[in-house]
C-alpha cells in the first residue's frame, strides 16, 4: 500500500508540474503575442507607405555635342499617404563578371573642372523643382534636361536620377538630424552615347573571355585516366591535363564570360545549341540581351535542360524528368552563337555525356536476364501451354 500511495503522490506531482508549465506557456503567450502582432503590423505600414510607380525606367539617349535634350518624368504615389521627394543624380557603372551598378558623384580627373565636366555626366543633368511634396494617388511630372559639352569624347555615359522618399516630424533644415530619415531610393538610368562609331573600326565589338562546363559537373576520375591513357600514345599532347571533359547528365550550365571591347555600351544576345556528333540539333537556350557597359566584362548564366521524349511526357514528372537528364549518352557539341549589331561571334567545345549510374543499373538488369533466362524462359511456356494443359 505504501508503494502504491509513493506510485500516486509522483503521478500527482508530474501532473501539478504539466500543468504549471501548460499555464505559463499560455501566459507567455497572451503577453508576447499583442507585441507581436503590433510591431508586425507598423512594419506592414511603415513599408506600404513608399508605393511608387515611375515611368520610364531608363532613358536609352544617342546624343550629339553640345545637344541639349528635354524630357519629363511621371512619378505616381499608389500609397495612402503623402510623400516628400527629392529628385538628385548621379553617376553609375558597372562592377565586372556581377554587373553589379556601382554609383558615384565625380569620377577621377586629374585637370581642370572643364575636364571633369567632359566626363561627368552627373553635371550634365538639370532637374526642374528637385524638391516636392506627391499627394496619395497623385501623378507628378518632373521636368529635366541634359546639356552635353562641346569638348566631350564620342564614347557612352552613364548617369542615373535618384527619387529619395523622406520623413520627418520637423523642418529639412541643416541643423535638425533627427526629424529627418531617407527611405530606399528609386534610380531611373540614363545610358547616353555620344558621336559615332569609328567607321574603320574592324576590331570585335565583344570577345568571350570564357565558355566550358563548370568543374562540379566535371568527371574528373574518368577525364584524368582517359587522358592519361592516351598520353601513352599522343606524347605531343602530354602537356595538356585534359583531353576529354566528360560529364554525368544532360542538364547542365554553362559558364559564359563576354567582354565589351568598345566605347559604348553594347547588348550581345544569342542561342546556346547542343548537337549530337552527327550535327542533329538536340536542343536550344536562348541568351537574352544583356547589357554590359565600355571595357567590362560580365558573366552570363546559361542552362541547358533537355527536352523530355514524346513517350515519357505522360509519365510521372518525377520519371520523366528523370528520363529526359539520363537518356543522352556520347559525344556532344555545344555551339553559342552571339549577335551584336548585326555581328556575329560562335565558339563551340565538344564534352562527352556518360551517365554511369544509370549505365550501372541496365548493365545489372541485363546480367539478371542472363543470368535468369532459363528460368524466364522455362516460365514464359508453363503460361502459354497452360491453356492446352486444361482443355485436355
């Protein structure tokens, strides 16, 4: 009896404990969940107040010296709330492979300011009434123009017109720094060519800097025997590590470095084709365009996926897709092809698809039918002269 009372009062405590924890979880929660919701919801509005809607995007100018250009933006506030705006500029360019958009105010000179003014053209943009205040569902136009110099170089500038969206409880003087708070900005780009191209320019507009199959996808193992197989043979070629590139599935990436060569900006654009060594086209990427800016080079992501067979297309996705990565098998080519202004750039590299772990699983489904065929076969007449058996 003792025992089963000692059984009881450890049941009770473990109860009384269960439900002491239940109640302060339950407490904790009613007093953190309030907070929660509140500090969730002034996030939700603090964000929805910035809802701007600007047209265009991007001035794309070809402009001559000492041009002049006018032109406007229309700013629209979907918000619910006013907002105060600033319209300044400034300059912009490129960070090579990422395209990253780097933004400055004065580029380096090593003159005078006439000179800094030639390739600065930040200070070739005026806007008209910077400083404005856009109603909840207001359209504003901001007017602005962009005066080239006599003295600048034929080549591309780049420029950029910043919307920065205020708050502040006080006035925008200097020396208040607290009531004041800049927002994200909004960048509306401008991409200015000056002059002309030389006419006797017959140099590349663009070169790739680099077009092959990533490492990971590599198989390295089998690429270096095989290389070292026939190094045996070709000692003219023992220098090189690789002979072969060999890898394990059809879905692959490519990695595709272009270099703009020229004073301007240019927007190569192209098709990445994969054929089979016969030359039969076994599918397309298409490369987009992509701007990349004077002298840098940017780095392009292509994927190629092939197409999934008529006959897999009901199948499962899952099967399918399986199907469609491990069915190609051999040697392959891949062919890029680039345009820029009607010049054409190809470069194309040869790899091998070898898709050993499914080649592993046909060779031991075979060597089971081998294995078994008597048995399969032995099988295959019970059931046909089964029938036979029963007539009779």
């Amino acid at each position: 009896m003792c025992k089963i009372s000692q059984n009881w009062q450890k049941h009770a405590t473990s109860l009384s404990q269960a439900r002491n924890n239940c109640c302060f979880f339950v407490f904790f929660a009613l007093l953190v969940l309030p907070f929660f919701l509140f500090f969730s919801k002034a996030s939700t509005q603090t964000n929805d107040q910035i809802q701007l809607i600007v047209s265009p995007e991007m001035f794309e100018l070809h402009l001559k010296k000492g041009e002049v250009y006018e032109n406007k933006i229309k700013i629209y506030n979907k918000g619910e709330n006013p907002m105060p705006l600033r319209a300044i500029a400034a300059n912009f360019g490129a960070e090579d492979y990422t395209g990253t958009t780097i933004f400055y105010n004065n580029p380096k000179s090593e003159n005078s300011e006439e000179t800094d003014l030639s390739i600065n053209p930040q200070r070739w943009i005026k806007i008209k009434n910077p400083n404005f205040i856009l109603d909840s569902k207001e359209t504003v136009k901001v007017d602005f123009t962009v005066s080239v110099p006599e003295n600048v170089e034929n080549g591309g500038y780049y420029a950029v017109i910043f919307l920065e969206p205020m708050t502040g409880s006080d006035s925008h003087s200097e020396g208040d720094k607290s009531g004041l708070k800049i927002l994200p900005k909004i960048g509306i780009l401008f991409l200015i060519t000056i002059g002309e191209r030389d006419p006797s320019f017959d140099g590349k507009l663009i070169t790739v800097a680099q077009f092959s199959i990533p490492e990971k996808y590599h198989l390295k193992k089998l690429e270096n025997s095989l290389t070292g197989l026939i190094g045996l043979f070709q000692v003219a070629k023992a220098d090189k590590k690789n002979l072969f590139s060999i890898v394990e599935t059809g879905r692959l990436q490519f990695d595709l470095i272009i270099k703009n060569n020229d004073v301007y900006h240019n927007k190569p654009y192209g098709k990445l084709a994969i054929l089979s060594s016969d030359g039969k086209m076994i599918g397309e990427t298409e490369i987009r365009k992509t701007t990349i800016l004077p002298g840098k080079s940017r780095e392009i992501p292509v994927e190629f996926n092939p197409e999934i067979p008529e006959f897999a297309k009901k199948l499962p996705a899952p099967l399918s897709s399986f199907i469609s990565k491990n069915l190609l098998f051999g040697k392959f080519y891949a062919e890029l092809t680039l345009n820029v202004e009607d010049k054409m750039t190809t470069e194309k590299i040869e790899f091998w698809i070898f898709p050993w772990k499914t080649a592993i699983w046909i060779f031991i489904i075979l060597a089971a039918i081998l294995i078994l065929r008597k048995r399969i076969v032995m099988a295959m007449k019970v059931v046909l002269l089964n029938p036979k058996s029963k007539s009779q």
